[in-house]
C-alpha cells in the first residue's frame, strides 16, 4: 500500500477542486476572498463525492496501518507481561 502517496493525491485533489470552484468564480467577477469563501464551502463536501474512490483507498491504507500498529502494540504488551510467543 502506498499510503502517503494516496494521502498526498487525496489532500492535493481537494485543494485543486477549491482552486477550480474559486477561479470560476473569479471569473465571473466575484471579489477573491468571497470567491474562495465558497470554493471551500462548496469543493470540500462535493469532494467526498468526486474523489470517492480515492478516499477509500486513503481509509483502507489508514486502517491496515492502524492494525499493523496495533499488532506490534499487543506484542510489546505480551512481552512486558512476560508471556512467551512462538
């Protein structure tokens, strides 16, 4: 899995779908704060939709990472405890 990769896709497509909203707007003339006001307003929901897939990919990366973890965590316990693993 590559999870920073996904992580960095998922976090640069949100920002470039803010970007986009924003220089729509932009161009039909709406000042550029309110414009980006409602670029993040607007991209950020819409982009739970959009870049599902992406999403789950970033999600599933996240929970096998936390499982890896949280292996490693029990080990340690078990070892603390002095209890022997084969």
């Amino acid at each position: 899995m590559h999870l920073g990769r996904d992580v960095t896709l998922y976090i640069g497509a949100r920002l470039g779908m803010v970007a986009a909203v924003t220089a729509l707007l932009v161009l039909a003339n709406v000042p550029l704060l309110v414009a980006l006001a409602v670029g993040v307003v607007v991209a950020l929901p819409l982009s739970l939709f959009v870049f599902r897939g992406l999403r789950t990919r970033v999600a599933q990366g996240l929970e096998e990472k936390q499982a890896v973890r949280r292996a490693e965590r029990e080990k340690l316990r078990a070892q603390l405890r002095g209890d022997t693993t084969a």
